[in-house]
C-alpha cells in the first residue's frame, strides 16, 4: 500500500472516531440519534485535500463547517490553503482565473473566520461596486434658523471638496428640487458636480451645519416615483453618512445582479463592512424567494423590516418542514431561524434536512451541486451554526 493513501485511510479512521463520538450526540432527538459522521467523510472524500470541485463557494462552506466542528486545524486549514491559491494577487480577487464578486466575497468570509486578512480583496469588491439606484436623492435639514449656511462634504481626487448652501428655515433658496422647497437635490444642486450621487457609488457625505448650531435634524432621502425612503437621519450639527445607492455586479463592467448582492451583503454585513447594498435589494427583492428573504433578514438592521422578511420567509416553508423542498433552501432558511430563534419553525426545518439525506450521507438540491449543497446543510444544521 502506498503511504498517501495509507496516510488517508489513517486520517479517515482517525476522524470518524473522534467526530462520531463529539457530534453525533448534539442531534438526540426522541426517535434516536441523528448521526452526522457518514456526511462530514462523504464531503471530505468530494474536497480532497480542501478542494471543494473548483468551488469557492463550496469550499468556503465546507471550510465554516469544519471551523464549527473542531475542524479547523486539518481539513479547514486544507479549505483555506485552497482558496488562497485562487488568489488573483495582482487585483486581490477570487478565483484568478475568472475573479468575481461573489467568489470574493466568501473568500472574505473564510479568511476572516479563520484570523487571516481580507483588507484587499474587500478593496476589490468596493471598487466594483454600482450606482443601482438613480432617482431623486435629496438633502433635508430642518430647523427653523432663518439666513443660514451648510457645508456639503464629498471626495474629490482624495481630497474632501466642499461647496457652501444657504438654509433658511428648512428650505433651500437658491436651489431645490422643486415641491418641497425643504428638499435639496444632491445630484443637480451641488456647484460643479452635476449627478454627484448618481456618479458614485456608496460616496460619503459629511454635512457640516455648524453655523444653525445644535439641534438640527439631518436627513437623506431616496425618492423613486411614489415611495420615499429616509435612509439616514440624526439630530446633530455636523453629519457623516454614506449613500446607500449601490450594487453588486457578478463581474466587471457588468449591471447589478441581485443574487451576488444578495450573497456579498450578507457577507460583508457580518464583517460589519460598510459595503452595504440593503437598500437597492429592498427595492429588488423577492418576497416569494427563499434566499433573498432569508439573506436580507440576516443582513438586515432594522427590527421592523427584519420583522417583515421573517415573516415573509415563514410563510414559504412548507409542511413538511421545508423550503420549496429543496435541501439548499432550507439550509440557508436554516441560518435565519437560527438568527430569529424561531424554535418551532428551525425544528421543522432540521427535522426536514435528517429526514431528505441521500443513504450515501449527501444532500441534493435541485439548482445546486451535491457538494454544495452538503456543505451548506452540514455549516448552517448540524456545525452549531
């Protein structure tokens, strides 16, 4: 016998042991015990030597699931050597040979989890980054000081540019945008920056109104036809906020593409980026769609609308437990009935996932690879996620 493979063989032994008996027993349940192991060997037979089928995607979740499993130091450190060798190191993306948003963004994902620096590759992912919503974006500042002025911030060539406004109770005098005069529009009224907003994505404002002093209510306000959104507001006198106009696209100079931002904002929420796509998806998404309901509540921080996504999901599962009977759906439902602690709903769904495993220990799903879809099913059920 060659010593690779007894060497493998070894190892195999060695994990089925010791992970039968850490595991096994987190899934009691009053039918017996839902034994894990077969699953974990099965995916680690399909990512030989971390290698998830030329997947960073499946990789990243077979990585997590290790991490989970107290794994990390053998076959999640084999994941994550992996992806690192994907690396595109002269642009910092993922993978070299067909970088894209959301093969980076779970390479982030995974390197940050297990302590390694994604600084770069989130770099590549900002400059990627669309302007996806292009109506009306309006200042408002209420106060009731008559004669006064503000300062808008925005960069400029590294530097920060400013251009002076007058304020006078509210309204704007010298420009506007029409009805209400309190609305000051940000893409035509600032001097020598036609479409300032539409022109830059996820661009950052400082509103400097020191000169009406405290007490002053800032606020940013998207309009597109009938439905007014305030996406940022404070009570203060000198304001700092970022411009929730972008999008992610799937690849360079390509439009914004719901399912990449879908998946890159809630990885990058969870590193508490400032790469942030909610709203443009707020005004994408599927209600009806098992992973943008799922992905936005668990990127979502506004209770009221994670409130509303949680329902909307609750209201796609089906009797048997499950999300659209599909092993994949329900793995990432999984995640937010974790996150929402909707105990009866997560049971239904977990009992669903032990009840559709393949005899071979793998779960299919009908849009995506088997080894896919069982390191997402083993990352987000049965890992402690």
């Amino acid at each position: 016998m060659r010593p690779a493979i007894f060497s493998k063989i070894l190892m195999l032994t060695i994990f089925i042991s010791v992970f039968s008996l850490s595991v096994t027993a987190q899934f009691a349940n009053d039918s017996g015990t839902f034994d894990v192991s077969d699953s974990y060997i099965w995916m680690i037979e399909h990512c030989e030597g971390g290698n998830c089928a030329d997947n960073i995607m499946a990789t990243s979740f077979y990585a997590m699931a290790m991490k989970m499993s107290g794994h990390s130091d053998s076959y999640g450190s084999q994941a994550v050597n992996y992806i690192i060798s994907k690396e595109d190191g002269s642009l910092n993306c993922f993978p070299n040979n067909n970088c894209n948003v959301r093969d980076t963004a779970f390479a982030v994902w995974t390197l940050s989890n297990y302590g390694l620096s994604s600084n770069e590759p989130q770099e590549y992912i900002r400059n990627l980054l669309k302007v996806g919503l292009k109506d009306n974006w309006w200042l408002e500042v209420i106060t009731n000081a008559e004669n006064k002025t503000c300062k808008i911030g925005y960069p400029s060539n590294g530097d920060l540019e400013e251009s002076i406004i007058k304020v006078d109770q509210g309204k704007f005098p010298e420009c506007n945008a029409g009805q209400p005069e309190t609305y000051f529009d940000l893409n035509s009224c600032v001097p020598n920056q036609a479409n300032l907003i539409n022109n830059n994505p996820s661009i950052e404002l400082t509103i400097d109104c020191s000169a009406i002093g405290p007490g002053t209510i800032i606020a940013i306000i998207y309009n597109s036809g009938s439905s007014y959104f305030v996406t940022s507001e404070a009570t203060t006198s000198k304001y700092v906020t970022q411009i929730e106009n972008a999008c992610h696209p799937d690849f360079k100079d390509n439009p914004c593409n719901k399912d990449t931002s879908l998946w890159a904002n809630w990885i990058l929420y969870k590193q508490q980026s400032d790469i942030l796509t909610n709203l443009w998806l707020l005004n994408n998404y599927d209600p009806l769609n098992v992973l943008d309901t799922s992905l936005l509540y668990l990127s979502t921080k506004d209770q009221k609308k994670k409130e509303k996504y949680l329902e909307d999901l609750k209201n796609l599962q089906k009797l048997d437990g499950s999300f659209n009977k599909d092993n994949f759906e329900t793995a990432i439902a999984v995640l937010a009935l974790q996150a929402s602690a909707s105990s009866q709903e997560l049971a239904d769904a977990i009992a669903y996932l032990k009840k559709s495993r393949n005899s071979d220990g793998f779960w299919s799903s009908g849009k995506y690879s088997d080894i896919k879809t069982t390191a997402a099913v083993l990352h987000s059920a049965f890992a402690g996620a």
